[in-house]
C-alpha cells in the first residue's frame, strides 16, 4: 500500500501535471521543428506551446448562434479536471494522494468520464463540425476502451489486487512488462487513442476542420487542448505504476525513478507516434476490435494461469 502524500504534495500535483504537459508539448514541437525545419528552429519552438497559451489568454471567446454554453463549458472544464482526479492514485515514488482498494478502477472512471467531456464540448457549439469531432471521439473511446481496461484488469490480475500500491509492491524483483509486454504495447497505444492524440488525433483532425475544438477559442481553447495534453500525461504516467515498477530501482529515490521512467515513457510515445501510420479512422477502429481485444484477453488468461500456478 503507498503511503499518503502530504498536504503540500497534494497542491502541488496539479502543478506538476501541468508542467509536465508544457514539457512534454515543448519536446513535441522541438521534434516536428527538427523534422521541417533543422536543428536551428529547435530553441524557438520549444517555448512554442508557452507562447500559444498566452496568445489564447488574450484571444476573445468565439460565440455560435443557439450555442449550448452550459454543457459546453461543463464539458471543455471537465477534460483538465478528469485528468488530475485520475492522477490522485498516481504514486510518486512510493507516496500518492490517495490509494483506495479499488485504485484502478478510480482511473479507468476518470478516463471514461473524459469522454462524456469532449462529447459535451462538441455538443455545445451547436456546430455540426463541432458535434462530428464529439461522436468520433466516442466511437474511438469505445474501440479503445476495452483493450486499454484489459491491459489494466491483467495488472491487477498480476497482483491479484486493483490498490496501485499494491501492484507496485508485487514488481519487486520482476517488473510486469517482462511477463506482460503485450499488456503494455496495447495499454501505450490506448493511451495515444484516450488522448485522441497522433494518429488517433481524428476527433480534432482537419478533415473536420478542427473537429471538437472548432468552434472554440481564447481560453475555451486552451483549457480542451491543454486538457488533451494532460490526459496524455497521466495516462503515459500511470504505465509506471503498472508496468515498471513504480518508484523502484538502485541509488536513486523513488521519486526520481519514477520521474525517469515517465519521462521515457513520455519519449517514447512523442517518437513513437511518427513511426505509426496515419489511417482512416474505421481502420483503426477495426484493429482495436479485432486485434488488440483478442490480444489483451490472451495475455490476460497467460497471466490468470500463472497466478493460479504460484
């Protein structure tokens, strides 16, 4: 079981969270600068998500005739607000914010209530566009939903627990990425398609000219797409906790293991994402269903046996 973070950590997570987000999207434009334009636009663009945000501090809100505000803002506010309430179990090193018995669960709700959330922010606009990007989302969520719950049931089917501590506590010695890689692929490709994010990024894709964020702009925009980026780094943080061992490893303390590991998690989802092909959505959709919901049930019934073995 981790232990209980004290009040300042508990203040400074959603701090944290967001640092890590203008981080991790200062490295992705550094890396799309190098890509287009050389090595000598890396500087510029690494402080380009900074610079973004402030000019949509300054941008006056967009207002669409027979707009739904409510449901508009209930739903651009609760993207930032699912990510940080799922980062409430997140161990840092061997301490979080809270670590309920049914800590997995937790997370995976919070997921699911960030798709009520961008479904609510496409409806708002009362904008067909707008209201398109909402239902792809939902349709990709559902696609990805079950593999990416059955990558986290085998987790705590490993250590036949769903408390975040207590999987972590059963990796000491052999992480569960070695004896349940296919678990981790599929929870990593998961976690780019819950974040609607790379090749999964159809829900704001620009076929639809923007897709669910469209109608959006100013600080409206800046909390959905800035809530985007923290989904993304919380879901590439709870891989951690899974998979790697949380906290654990030699000299280091905790925190920093686990600062380490997310970040390469991080890396290797922002440099991963150029080597996936751009498909059509359907087809995505297609090999969620039919392979990666098998391939996360086989790997689930390898770890089941093996439990049953000790």
């Amino acid at each position: 079981m981790a232990d209980t973070a004290p009040l300042w950590g508990v203040v400074l997570m959603p701090f944290v969270l967001v640092a890590t987000a203008v981080a991790a999207a200062g490295l992705d434009a550094a890396v799309t600068a190098v890509s287009q334009r050389g090595r000598a636009a890396v500087l510029r663009d690494l402080l380009a998500p900074l610079s973004e945000a402030l000019r949509l501090l300054g941008q006056q809100r967009r207002r669409t005739n027979a707009a739904d505000i409510v449901f508009g803002r209930v739903g651009i506010g609760l993207v930032p607000v699912a990510a940080v309430l799922a980062a409430a179990v997140l161990p840092w090193g061997f301490r979080a914010v809270t670590d309920p018995v049914v800590g997995i669960v937790w997370f995976n709700a919070m997921e699911a209530l960030a798709w009520a959330a961008i479904w609510l922010a496409g409806w708002g606009p009362n904008s067909a566009l707008s209201l398109i990007g909402g239902y792809r989302f939902l349709a990709q969520g559902l696609a990805y939903e079950l593999p990416h719950m059955f990558a986290l049931t085998t987790a705590a089917l490993g250590a036949e627990s769903l408390r975040v501590g207590d999987v972590v506590a059963a990796q000491q010695g052999l992480w569960f990425v070695v004896w349940m890689p296919a678990a981790f692929l599929v929870y990593l490709l998961s976690a780019l398609a819950m974040a609607f994010w790379g090749p999964f990024g159809h829900p704001v894709g620009r076929d639809a000219a923007g897709g669910a964020v469209v109608e959006y702009s100013g600080a409206d925009r800046l909390l959905l797409l800035g809530g985007r980026w923290l989904l993304l780094v919380v879901t590439a943080s709870f891989s951690v906790p899974l998979f790697l061992g949380g906290g654990q490893g030699p000299l280091l303390p905790p925190w920093v293991w686990t600062l380490l590991k997310t970040a390469a998690v991080l890396v290797l989802l922002i440099g991963g994402r150029r080597l996936l092909p751009v498909l059509r959505m359907d087809r995505y959709m297609e090999f969620a269903w039919m392979v990666l919901v098998p391939l996360t049930l086989l790997q689930a019934l390898f770890v089941a046996v093996v439990v049953l073995d000790r």
